[in-house]
C-alpha cells in the first residue's frame, strides 16, 4: 500500500475537511464534560508534528485550541483534560513537542487544564497500553492512520466494549479495491472485494462502513457511520464509531451541516444537483426526500408512535433530528399524524414524561 509522507506537502482540501469534522467534533463533544468536576481525554495516535507545511494547524495544535476554548469554565469548575499525542518517527516527534510546548507557552491557561503526554510507539501496542484508562474517563480518540488496522475485527469488538469512547478513523477506503486481494489486506479484515468493486468507485466508503457493522458483535451498541472524502482519484473517509446515541446525534449534525445535500461526503456522492424534487418521473428521490417518504410509511405502519421512536429512527437512516422535526411539522399541518403540544421534539427522551404520542391521521 502506498504510503507518502502526509506532512512533506501542505494539507489539501480533502485533509482539511477531515480535521474540520474532527474540529467540528470536538466542539460539541468538550462542552459535555467540562460542567463535571474530573479528567477527560483525547487521544490522537497518528499525531505528526502539530502543523502541515504550509503552517496549518494539524490535529494536534487543534486538539489544544479547542480545548484552551474552554480554559476559564474549567479552571472554574476543576475539571482536567489530559492529550495523549503519540507520533512513531522520531523526527517527528521532536517537532510535535517543540510546536506543542511553544503553544502552551502563548496559552496560559491551556497549560494550567491539559497534561499532554507524548509517546513514540507503533501504533499496535497503542489501543492495548490504554484500555484501563477508556474505561475510566470520558474519551475521544482521532486515528488518523495512514493503513486500515483500527478498522480490524479485532480493534472494532475492543470498541464495541467501550462505553464513553468516542471515535474518530481514517481509512484509505479505495484501496480495498485496489489492493484488498493481497495478503496484506486479507489477512487482517475480511471484506468481500468483489462487492466492492462492482459499485461505483465513489460508494466504496460507504459499501465498507455496511460490511463493517456487519462483523461488529449483536449484542454491541456501537455502530459505524461514513463520511466519505474524495481526493481525486482515491476515495478515502472517516469512520465514527460509537455507542451512545447523543453521540451519533452530534456526528450527524456536524455531518449534515458539512454537506447540507447528503450529509456524508465531501462531494454530491449521489448526483443529487439538478434533479428533480420528486419520483414522478422514475428519477430517484433526494436523500432528504427520500427520508421523508420513509419516515412517513413508518408512522403510517406504526399507526400509534412516540418522539423517541422517531429518534431512533434518525439515527438508523443517518439524519439529524431536525430532519425529523420539520417533516413531522409539516405532516400536522397536511392533516396526517396528531401529536400533543405545538412541538415533535423529536429527541432523545431523559423521562417518561417527555415522551409524546405521535398518531397517524391520515389516509
Ligand atoms: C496521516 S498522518 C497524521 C496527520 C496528523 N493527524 C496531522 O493532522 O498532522 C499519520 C502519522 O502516523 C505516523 N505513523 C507512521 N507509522 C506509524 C506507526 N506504525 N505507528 C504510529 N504512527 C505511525 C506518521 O509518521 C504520520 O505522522
């Protein structure tokens, strides 16, 4: 498998939109727990040297500015975040401490909320070395490799047991087309290759992520879900993988707010632009309008059916809940469902009071 130096040019458009979903990420992920007095952890195991060539902030400068956002509350509220950055070429790391130290230098108050620790390991005796610690505080982990390991059986089932792990993978997905024959590949996920290479090139991101929910355990609640990122001519992606739906919720809205067409790519993956807005004429729906159509044969079906339902059934087909909201809205106002109150709030419901019946009105 190929396998360039990232950081020997600067960052292109398609590296950016992957450190702007982390970004983005992280935004809405720190906010959670910096009103709880205790550690939270991010964990960056492909770190590089804190900047690309051309000066742009990699994960690692990012992952310190985010946090330094929120300096004040948690300096107020005691809360501590410890970054582990670990980086394996030597050169490199070297780098990513002298950029780092000099960034906390500026940032005061960064220094007095994080405790950064450095590693040089390879990337295989990471996830291992940190298991206790997964376990014991609320995590977000960036893998930005530049192979396909993290997205093993092996790494998913040790994910799958994590419950405040959130996690974020890179993942070269076209070579699976290219090189998923080779023992390299094949001898560390079984992927049908041949299915893959029957769809159109720009779906493989996705096609992988539905045979990677496959191998993940039954009884596990973590799912898998794609964004898929084209740097022509390779399709390549992120993987977010996690158990708690508020986590899924927050993904999808970044998602949907990156690409307001399909939410899960960096391009129209679905030639969707310039089509028309409804099946009269055998064209396929848009993802949103197809959604819709869905989501109503299910509150048709279901006949009686509740907010939390409809929550679920966002996360299922991969959209945020406002989706849900503004179509149940306009359902009320066609004559179709009843629900009580002015709102759907669609949402993930905390008590049984909060839970509203939704019935189908209609034909
Ligand atoms: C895609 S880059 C990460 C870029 C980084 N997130 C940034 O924003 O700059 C992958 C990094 O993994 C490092 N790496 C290469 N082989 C590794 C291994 N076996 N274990 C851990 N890291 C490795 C490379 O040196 C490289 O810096």
């Amino acid at each position: 498998m190929p396998n360039r130096d990232h950081h020997e040019k600067p960052f292109d458009d398609g590296t950016l939109i992957k450190l702007e979903l982390f970004e983005k990420y992280m935004e809405s992920w720190i906010p959670v727990w910096i009103h709880r007095r205790g550690i939270f952890q991010i964990f960056d195991f492909f770190a590089g040297p804190g900047y690309g060539k051309n000066g742009a902030p990699g994960s690692p400068i990012r992952i310190l500015t985010k946090i330094g956002n929120y300096a004040d509350t948690m300096i107020k509220n005691g809360v501590k975040a410890v970054v582990y950055l670990n980086e394996f070429k030597h050169s490199k790391l070297t780098r990513l401490i002298d950029n780092c130290s000099e960034f906390m230098k500026k940032n005061v108050k960064t220094a007095k909320v994080v405790n950064v620790v450095y590693t040089s390991e390879d990337k295989d005796a990471l996830f291992d070395r940190h298991q206790d610690s997964l376990r014991q505080f609320p995590s977000l982990v960036m893998l930005d490799q530049n192979g396909i390991d993290y997205i093993s059986p092996d790494y998913l089932h040790k994910l799958s047991s994590l419950q405040r792990v959130d996690t974020l993978i890179f993942v070269p997905s076209s070579y699976f087309t290219r090189f998923g024959m080779t023992p390299e590949f094949g001898n560390r996920i079984d992927i049908d290759v041949e299915a893959l290479r029957e769809d159109s090139p720009s779906n493989v991101h996705r096609n992988l992520i539905d045979q990677l929910n496959n191998l993940i355990p039954a009884n596990s609640r973590l799912t898998l879900y794609p964004f898929t990122i084209k740097k022509s001519p390779n399709i390549y992606g992120i993987v977010f993988a996690a158990t708690h739906p508020l986590a899924v919720e927050k993904f999808l809205d970044i998602s949907w707010k990156l690409n307001t067409l399909n939410g899960e790519a960096n391009f129209d993956i679905d030639n969707e632009v310039g089509r028309p807005d409804t099946d009269l004429f055998g064209s396929p729906l848009s993802k949103r309008k197809l959604f819709e159509q869905q989501l109503e044969e299910f509150l048709r079906s279901e006949e009686e059916s509740t907010n939390l339902k409809v929550y679920h059934f966002c996360l299922k087909f991969g959209h945020p809940k406002r989706h849900a909201n503004e179509f149940l809205r306009k359902l009320k106002i066609d004559g179709k469902i009843s629900y009580t109150g002015s709102q759907p709030t669609v949402k993930l419901v905390k008590t049984k009071s909060e839970i509203k019946q939704i019935k189908w009105t209609g034909p």
